[in-house]
C-alpha cells in the first residue's frame, strides 16, 4: 500500500507544480500518439519533442505563442496559444502529407528531379553549415538503453544482475555554447541517472551535434570509418536520389528526397531528406545506417532531425533523436538518445543569404550549329552572401572557450523531482516513471550488504575456464575489495602462473593483486608474488604497494622491492607462453632472464592538461643466470647436441655481453607533453580527449655511481607520435624516436637502448618490429626508430564481395631502425586484420641496408 501511494504520488508531482504549463497528446489521423512529433515555439526560438506515446509538455511564462507541430509524413499546424498561470491542455491531431509532384515533362533521357534539389543543395552545404558565427542554447537530453532478451550464461560465464527492461535510463542539462571555427564549451548543469542517485550522466550534447552539412560524418564508437553525407560534394558517386514530391509549410515548399545508396555496402545512409525549396537548406532528415554501412556493435541507428528558423534566415536544429537495435551473444535489445534545443542566440554570418542562380550560357560563333542539337543543362553559379557586421555585444563570450569541453557541475545531481518537472521538455513515458520510482526506491537494497554478497556469490563461483586461461577475481563489492589472480596459461601475453624456460625449468610464478577502490575513486593496491624454479631450485619473492591518490591528475606513487628475475630486455619483447611454446616444441630458447635484488620508488601524474610526468629511482644488485634445463618434446637422439643457446645474448656491439655481479643505482624520467589537450571535467575525474597535435615525450635514463652504484652513463631521447584520419581512406599511426647517449664509463648489456623485436610466428606488439631479433642490435650509441601502420578500415576491401562478406579489413605497416651495428633497418608489411572479428595476419619483409634480409608470416590480435 506504502508503495503504491509512492508510486501515484510520483505520477502526479508533474501535475502538482503546472502552473504555467502547456501540455497535450499529438496524434494521427487514427488518434494513435506520435512519438517524437516536434513542437517548436516562434517566439522563443526553441521547442520540444513528443515522447513514445506522443504526450509533450511545454514550461511557458504567461503570454501569447506561436506553436508549430511538426512530424515527417505529416502536415505541419500551426496555433497560437494565450498562456496564462495555470496550468492548460492542447490537443492535437495532424493530417498525412498528401504530396504534390510538380508539373514535368520527363522524358526518358532526362534525370529524376530531385538530382537537380540534391545539386542546389550541395552547392549551398558549406554556406549553411558556417551561417553562424556563434550561437548558444540550452540541450535537454536523455538516453534510454533497454533489454529485450538476456541470455541465461556466455561462453560459460552466467551472467549476474541483468535483467530485461530498461537497463540504462539518464537525462540531463547542458548550456552548449559554439564559436567559429570550432570552439565548444558545454557545461552540464543538471543531471539524473535512474537507480544512481549519486551518479552523474555521461551524456554529452556536443557529441550528439552531427550536421549533414559535414561530408563525412564521424561517429566515435560507432564505426572506424566516417559516414559520407547525402549533401557531400562527391554524394553521387555513393547514392541516387528520387522525388517523392512537395508539400506547403508557413509558404515555402518542402521538397522530399528519397535517399538510395548505389552500392550495399557503402559508409552511407538511406531513407529520406526534406530540403526547403529555392534556399536548398535541411528542413530535416529521417535517415538510417544498417550493418552493411560499416557501423558496429548495433544492427541499426536511425537518425531523425528537426531544423527550423531560430533567426532571420538562420536555421538550426531543434530536436535530435538516434534510435537502434542491436543482437548478439543472445542479447537483444536497443534504445535511443536524444536532443531538444531550446533558448537559442545566435550571431548570423550573413546579412544577406547566399542564393543558387542559372547562368545562360554566352553565344558563340557556332550558335546556330547548336541550335539543331538538344538543349544543353543549364549552368548555375552561386551568389556568394553579404557577411554581417560584428554585432555590438557578443552572443557567446571568449572567457567560455577552453580546452575543457564539458564541464559537469559538482551539484548537478542534486536535483529534486519539482526541478526536473518544471524543466523536463519530454515528458517520461509510464515505464521510465516506473523505472525511476522501482530504482531509485531499490538503490539502497542494491548498494546494501546482503545484496551485493549474494551477487558476489555468484561472480566468485571459480571455474575450470577461469583458472586455466582468464585468471580469477575474487570481489567483496560491498567493501570495495578485489582479488585478482593470474590464469595458469595466458594466451594473450600478460603473466601466467605456469611457464619453461631453459633457466628455471619449469617455474611458477604466483601474484596476487589486491585492490581497495574508495567512493571518490582514489584506489590502492598491493601485489605480491612469489616465483620458483624446479631446475635451477631458486625461489625469488617480491611486493608491489600503489597509491592512486588524485584521480583527477591520475596522479599515483608505488614502491616494489624484493628478489625476483627479469628479461634482460627492459620491454619484455617475448610472453612467457609464447617462449614456452617456442623451448618445449622447436628448441628455441628466446627468453634471455636475469636476477636482481632490488628496490625501486616510481611517481607519475598530470602536471598541467597535456603534460605528465613519470619518474622512477631504482637500485638492484644485478647477478647473471645460467641455462639448467634442455627438455624439450622433439624426438632428439641421445648423441644429438642440445639446440638451445646459451642465456648470454649476442650483440653486434659487444663481443662479449655476458656480465658479473654488481650494482646499479638509475633514474628515469619522462615529460610527455600533448599540446591542444580537450578534457572533461566530472566531479570525480577528468577525461582527456586528445587534440589535433601529436604527443611529444622528452625522455632521460641514467646510471649513477652513488650508494654504491657501479654503472654510469647518460641517454635522452626525444619522441613524437600521434594518430591521423584519412576520413574513408583510413586512419594511420606513427611515431619516431632519437636518442644519443653520453658519459658512457661503464656499462652493461642490461644498461643498452633495446628494441621490441619478434623472432616468433605470434606477433609482439604492432608499435614494435616483427623479425628483428631481441638483442642483435641493442646500443649504447645513438639511434633512430620510427614506427608506421595505416588501417584502411575497409576502403579497399569492400569493392571485393568475399572480403566486403567477410568485413576483413586491409593494413600495411613499416617499421625503421638505424643503429650504429644496423645500419638501414626496415620491415614493411602487408596484413589482414578483423579476422573472425579479433585476428590479424601480417606477411612482413625485412631489408637490411637495402639487401633483402628475412619474410615472415605473423598472427596476432586485430580488432
């Protein structure tokens, strides 16, 4: 009964606080409700949309307005309404479009007419994408993510706290905030996320502002490739367009254009745009991308946009909705997001609108030889607009702009149901009301001890998978405590408990990661580990301790001490398992291990937007290792010499590189610096969202003959790396190192600059080379590395249908090294990546001073 009354009281509070509140249905001609019917408001220059059962409601000051209901298919009405301080109720009921098709002779040679629409529009794309200088709004928005089919378990796993329904449900408040050329600024101002009272949205308005006057539309997360737009000036070699006729709305003439992409599986849209006649602006789209688009994770998205003139002569966008679908795994579900723009000011960039005219072509000489021949197309040339004199207070401030692109306020989900009543433009549907009401009512029960252990008894259930190849985590939710443990064998090259090596013999390394997260993310960890080899009978044991204690600078220090053994090569070029692979089945003992006994303090943080640092002081008593094992699973005769090499390296630049005991006290250093670093800013963290600069690190490592230290020497190197879009050409990744040493008295093979080498047919990373050996070329001179992979995304390989079936994708690399002993190093590489959706295969050729040295077949991962 309790609840109940709750559960009433809820559904009425809206009604309880309408004093100045119009609100209604919009329906067909069936009396069926319109979802997402715009409502636009003249005299303010905002509006709002319907919901899923067409109701809207509108928080107007008492006075007399100018509403435009509006829905794609639909005849647009028009009514004034006086509000007063009450609240009122406005019904309306819209009338299908009937179409009118302009009077045409067409003849069989001549094109559909709405090529002529799309051109003229085309020819206008950039001048109504810049037709502001700067503008402002408010953005509602609100996502909504829903189950409609949950598996009962995946690969095995059960899944735990999943249920059917609304699983994702948040609104939220922006001030949104342009100036040319692309300065944004949002500030989130409220903010509600169903069953997280203390949570914050990420909703984010700015990303959701996609323009069709853009050629190519890029989507984070949706597709690796961007979207060519209808309205992009190469859009007839990716669609044709049909005529489906005119309608009249508030005297102009709508022209709807039926979009149809040329070939399957092009990056393009389908279904329709309505362009206004004689200014061939968007008047608004109903647009839809599939899976044969390229688009991932869903089955299809569905974009729907509303413009309509918020100035003299200045279009923008009103309401926004992106709907889709999505199947897999035995998931089924979808959900949708959108944007009401409300409270506009702009600063026009024109006084006077550009204009499409036609151009009679000049008379020649042979005008009367070509009056006999069938008339030409008639030319057009476009009036370029009158710019508009600087207004004399601005729209939008300069002190908005940063490179913080969104800033969520550290009290805006502290909203109370009265607020989001008086200003929620889209009233919630029944079960969006229920799903608040049963979550916010269940988030204590759900945050409460007994709840989360009974789902932490579930998630702890160990398994054979989990041991084997996973690792297991054992979680104390409620606490916040989490225990992490490595799997027996790891397939993807991190740590596993059981591994050989011809060193150790068979060795088990067992750590443990504990990790207390706290409510205001900061988290510490503590890691112990313990390592013993069967053949050479050593036990090696260490302890890791982290802090991070500023999440906001990602600011963390941790210490490690212990007795443990490492890969002579710093960057741990080969995974234990591969190496496994490699020692027991073809007699290759690639992993090259040394012991320490060592303690070691390391810091790193953001010290301004875009600049980090990273630190550490390490001091280890250094001691050689020596093979103890030959085992191997190849038949070998009893007679037949061991294959295996020796655990000291060879190196071009030293003719002896095995080493003594001994002692190293070194400093590292590295000051990463990404200039034009976006961010955003949240009451808990920051997130950077890069820049159009590359990533510059100075870097410095040293020996010091201190605290008895017997090494010492100087490098410092300098690097640049960044990611570049090609658009639907692909995107390509980069980066170049140089460094020189000096003060080079005394220094060991461990000491040297090494190289990410691979010698295996399992790919190492793709930053690092494929066929150079671990140690042939190390250096304590000064080198150069340079590192480069472009990712077509499918550019080439969606013209051949097995390919374009398959969605592989296409990826060259190459990757350079000059070094004092190698000279003119260089791979290139020809791969296929998306191979069953994870794999990768690349053939890579060496060169070696420009002679052809090694060819090799990788597989990796390629996502």
């Amino acid at each position: 009964m309790r609840h109940t009354f709750l559960l009433l009281l809820l559904l009425l509070l809206p009604a309880l606080s309408m004093a100045g509140v119009l609100r209604g249905r919009v329906t067909d001609e069936h009396n069926k409700g319109l979802p997402f019917a715009s409502i636009y408001i003249k005299e303010t220059a905002s509006g709002t949309a319907t919901n899923d059962q067409g109701l809207y409601q509108l928080q107007l000051s008492p006075g007399t307005y100018t509403l435009e209901f509006k829905y794609v298919g639909y005849r647009a009405h028009t009514q004034t309404v006086t509000v007063g301080e009450a609240a009122q109720e406005l019904n309306v009921q819209l009338q299908p479009e009937v179409l009118n098709l302009k009077e045409v002779v067409v003849k069989a040679s001549d094109e559909d007419p709405a090529y002529a629409i799309m051109r003229n529009a085309i020819r206008l794309r950039k001048y109504h994408r810049d037709e502001v200088n700067a503008w402002s709004a408010r953005v509602y928005m609100k996502g909504v993510a829903r189950m409609d089919k949950v598996p009962s378990k995946i690969l095995g796993v059960k899944i735990v706290d999943v249920d059917t329904g609304i699983v994702y449900l948040s609104e939220s408040v922006s001030e949104l905030a342009f100036k040319k050329p692309n300065k944004i600024s949002e500030r989130m101002i409220s903010s509600k996320v169903s069953g997280q009272k203390k949570g914050f949205s990420f909703n984010q308005a700015s990303e959701m502002s996609i323009s069709f006057y853009d050629p190519l539309l890029k989507v984070e997360g949706l597709s690796e490739r961007g979207f060519v737009s209808p309205l992009a000036n190469n859009a007839f070699m990716f669609y044709r367009f049909e005529y489906l006729g005119t309608f009249q709305e508030n005297g102009r003439t709508i022209n709807k254009i039926k979009v149809i992409p040329r070939r399957k599986h092009d990056p393009v849209f389908a279904g329709n745009i309505y362009i206004v006649d004689g200014s061939w602006r968007i008047h608004s789209t109903d647009l839809r991308l599939t899976k044969d688009a390229g688009i991932e994770f869903v089955d299809w998205i569905r974009v729907r946009q509303v413009y309509a003139p918020v100035a003299e002569e200045v279009w923008m966008p009103v309401s926004q909705r992106f709907t889709f679908e999505a199947a897999g795994l035995g998931f089924k579900g979808g959900g949708y997001a959108m944007g009401v723009y409300s409270n506009y000011k702009v600063q026009p960039a024109y006084a006077r609108p550009p204009r499409v005219e036609e151009v009679e072509p000049e008379p020649t000489p042979e005008a009367a030889v070509a009056a006999a021949k069938p008339a030409k197309k008639p030319m057009y040339k476009v009036i370029e607009p009158e710019e508009a004199a600087p207004p004399a207070q601005p729209v939008v401030s300069d002190e908005l702009f940063s490179k913080e692109v969104l800033l969520v306020e550290k009290d805006a989900n502290k909203r109370d149901s009265a607020y989001w009543a008086s200003v929620r433009p889209v009233p919630l549907t029944q079960e969006e009301v229920v799903d608040y009401h049963k979550k916010d009512s269940m988030e204590v029960i759900r945050n409460s001890r007994p709840y989360q252990d009974s789902l932490d008894a579930v998630r702890n259930k160990p398994s054979f998978g989990s041991f084997l190849l996973g690792g297991y985590t054992y979680s104390n939710s409620y606490e916040r405590k989490f225990y992490r443990f490595d799997p027996l064998l790891s397939l993807t090259g991190g740590p596993s408990i059981l591994q050989y090596n011809t060193v150790e013999g068979v060795a088990a390394d067992v750590r443990v990661n504990y990790r207390r997260n706290f409510e205001d993310r900061r988290n510490y960890q503590v890691e112990p580990a313990v390592r013993y080899g069967f053949s050479n009978e050593k036990l090696n044991a260490k302890l890791r301790l982290s802090y991070q204690y500023d999440p906001i600078k990602n600011s963390t220090i941790s210490l490690e001490g212990g007795r443990y053994v490492a890969q002579i090569n710093n960057l741990d070029p080969i995974s234990p398992f591969v190496n496994t692979l490699y020692t027991l089945l073809a007699e290759r003992n690639y992993l090259k291990l040394y012991q320490r006994d060592f303690g070691q303090i390391s810091y790193r943080s953001e010290l301004w937007n875009g600049l980090s640092l990273s630190t550490t002081l390490n001091y280890a008593h250094r001691m050689p290792l020596e093979n103890t094992a030959d085992f191997t699973f190849r038949d070998r005769g009893t007679d037949e010499p061991g294959r295996f090499t020796s655990n000291v390296p060879d190196n071009a630049e030293l003719p002896d590189a095995s080493f003594s005991p001994h002692q190293a006290l070194t400093v590292t250093a590295a000051l990463s610096i990404k200039p034009g670093m976006r961010y955003i800013s949240r009451p808990d963290n920051k997130i950077n969202l890069g820049s159009k600069y590359p990533t510059f690190t100075l870097s410095y490592r040293g020996g010091l003959k201190a605290l008895g230290g017997d090494v010492k020497y100087n490098t410092a190197g300098l690097s640049i790396a960044d990611e570049v879009s090609f658009g639907l050409l692909g995107r390509s990744k980069y980066s170049v190192l140089g460094a020189v040493f000096w003060g080079k008295e005394d220094m060991r093979l461990l000491d040297y600059k090494h190289f990410n080498g691979n010698r295996t047919l399992i790919a190492g990373t793709y930053e690092g080379f494929q066929l150079l050996d671990y140690y042939r070329y190390s250096t304590n001179n000064r080198y150069l590395e340079a590192h480069y992979e472009h990712h077509f995304n499918g550019f080439l390989f969606n013209k051949i249908p097995l390919f374009r079936k398959l969605k592989w994708q296409e990826v060259v690399s190459l990757n350079y090294l000059n070094t004092q002993a190698s000279r003119h190093y260089l791979e290139l590489g020809l791969g296929i990546e998306h191979i069953f959706k994870v794999f990768r295969v690349d053939f890579v050729t060496s060169f070696q001073e420009g002679n052809k040295a090694r060819t090799g077949v990788m597989v990796g991962f390629g996502f």
